[in-house]
C-alpha cells in the first residue's frame, strides 16, 4: 500500500542555538523537508563555530516535523531603507515611525533604553525578544533574561531567490536582512500586534529597523555605534485584549512558510 503523502511530515523544523558561559552566542533555524535536513545541520553547526560574537561551547540542534495542515502560506512585508548619517539619527527616526505604528514615546523610549541596556536584567544579550505594552512600555514576557524567541519560520526556495535577487539589486543581500524580513514577517502577523524594534548584537553589523503591520520593513543602516556588543528585539503589543500564552504560542510554535517577497520601495531620508 502506498503511504499517504499527508501522513508524512513534508517539512521538518531545524533549529540552532549556541551559547557560551552559559550566555546566548547564537540562534537560526529553517523549515526543510527532510533530505535537506543533513547539509543544514552542517551548516548552522558551522555557524555556531564561526559566530563573530566568539565561539560556541555548547550547541544545541533541534528537529522537529510540521504538520502539513497547520503550515501557515504568507508573503514578506515590504522593504525600505530611511537614509541616516549615524546611529543617534537612526534611533531619532527609528522612534518616530514606532510612533506612527501606533507606539507610545514612552514605549518607544523604554524599549530603546532596555535595548542599549542589553535587554536581560543582567545586561547581557537576550536569546529571544522583549514583548511590551506599547501604551504604558511595560514588560509583558514571563521570562526577562530569555525573553520569547519566534521560531518556526523560513522562505520557500523560490522566495529566496526572488528575495535574492530584488536584495542583490539593492546591495543588500545578506543573512541578516534576509532572516531578519523573515522573523518580522512571522512577527507582523502575530495577534495584537503593534511594531517591532530591532538591532543586531553583532558587533560589526550597525543596520536595525522597525516594523510594523502597516508600512512593513523599515531599515536604518545604523541604529547602534560599530562594535557595540549589545542589541535585541522588541515586540510591541496593543494592550487591549493581551494574551500572553497566545502570543507566545504564536511566536514559538505555529509555522509560517514564505512564498513571495514583498515590494520594494525606494529609499527615504530621515530628515529632521
Ligand atoms: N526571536 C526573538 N528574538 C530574537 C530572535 C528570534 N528568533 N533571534 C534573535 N533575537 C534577538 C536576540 O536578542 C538577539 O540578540 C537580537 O535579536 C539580535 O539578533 O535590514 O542581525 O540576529 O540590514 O544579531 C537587522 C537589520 C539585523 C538587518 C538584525 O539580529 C538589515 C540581526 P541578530
Ligand atoms: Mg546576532
């Protein structure tokens, strides 16, 4: 009898995390089906290794079967560049459009600050994303040293392609950008929210952006000073209706596969 491609997983979740000294080094992870499975384990160990924040002393890989049936199809959010001559603009500008998402300027200003603080209590780098209030800024997470990673998310082939070659066009086709549209395209269609903020933690990697349901993917080439350690991620939700295990269950455990990137749009600059 023949086995019934639906009673087969048809993609896998793969998920990385390294950590040393007990501190979050570095996470990524994929949706795969399962042939591809060896060469991307290989590949995100190779990664661990060679993270520019230092070596991995612990690696973690996770794999973990899809149901086909709650596979989530979406496009990415759109993308755009603001122009901004250095971080301190970059923060400036990165706060006035979380305000026009719909975020606070106390909200956006205690995220900035946690952000610039490192995120975790203790001032080190948080392996997933702060989630807050985005009228009052309180810290909605259970865990504030953890804070609650998205996961489960990734492009078709076609998509990266696609995603590519329209990022190539526009010199900016690296991992970060192409993971970070990813997470925030999974994040945008969280329940409740509002906005996301980010900057990297890569010491050598200065680009953050804000995102948000209505305007998409808004990146600023520099939103932190070259060599700063410390960044993250946070989540902003509309405090009316908040359900924090349906959030978390949504970051962490529904799968979303993108199949298109989204559009284009020409560059801004930040003005004042
Ligand atoms: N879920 C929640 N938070 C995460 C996740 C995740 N899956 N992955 C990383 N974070 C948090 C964590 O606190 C990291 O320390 C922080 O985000 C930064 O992660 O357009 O590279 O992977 O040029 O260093 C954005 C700009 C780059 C890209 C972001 O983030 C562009 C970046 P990193
Ligand atoms: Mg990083």
């Amino acid at each position: 009898m023949l086995a019934s491609p639906l009673m087969k997983p048809l993609l896998y979740s793969i998920r990385m995390h390294a950590s040393s000294g007990g501190r979050h080094l570095s996470g990524a992870e994929h949706l795969a089906p399962p042939d591809e499975l060896e060469a991307l384990a290989a590949a995100l160990v190779r990664r661990a290794l060679t993270h520019p924040g230092g070596r991995a002393e612990h690696v973690t890989i996770n794999i973990d079967p899809v149901l086909p049936e709650t596979l989530r199809q979406a496009r990415l959010p759109d993308v755009r560049t603001v122009r901004v001559a250095d971080w301190e603009q970059g923060r400036r500008a990165a706060h006035r459009w979380l305000m026009v998402a719909g975020v606070s300027a106390t909200a956006a200003t205690a995220a900035m600050y946690a952000l610039q603080q490192g995120g975790a209590p203790d001032g080190s780098a948080m392996r997933g994303a702060m989630l807050l209030d985005a009228v009052s800024g309180a810290r909605l997470e259970a865990d504030q040293a953890r804070g609650v990673r998205a996961s489960r998310m990734d492009l078709t082939a076609d998509a990266t392609l696609q995603l590519r070659q329209a990022l190539a066009q526009r010199g900016l086709d690296n991992a970060h950008v192409r993971e970070a549209l990813t997470l925030a395209g999974k994040v945008l269609l969280a329940p409740g929210i509002v906005a996301e903020l980010c900057w990297s933690d890569d010491p050598d990697y200065t680009a953050g952006y804000v995102a948000a349901p209505g305007f998409g993917y808004v990146r600023y080439p520099a939103l932190k000073p070259l060599g700063e350690r410390r960044g993250g991620r946070a989540f902003f939700f509309s405090p009316n209706d908040f359900d924090l295990d349906r959030v978390v269950n949504f970051l962490e455990r529904e799968t979303v596969l993108f199949t298109r990137p989204g559009r284009f749009l020409p560059d801004l600059e930040a003005g004042e």
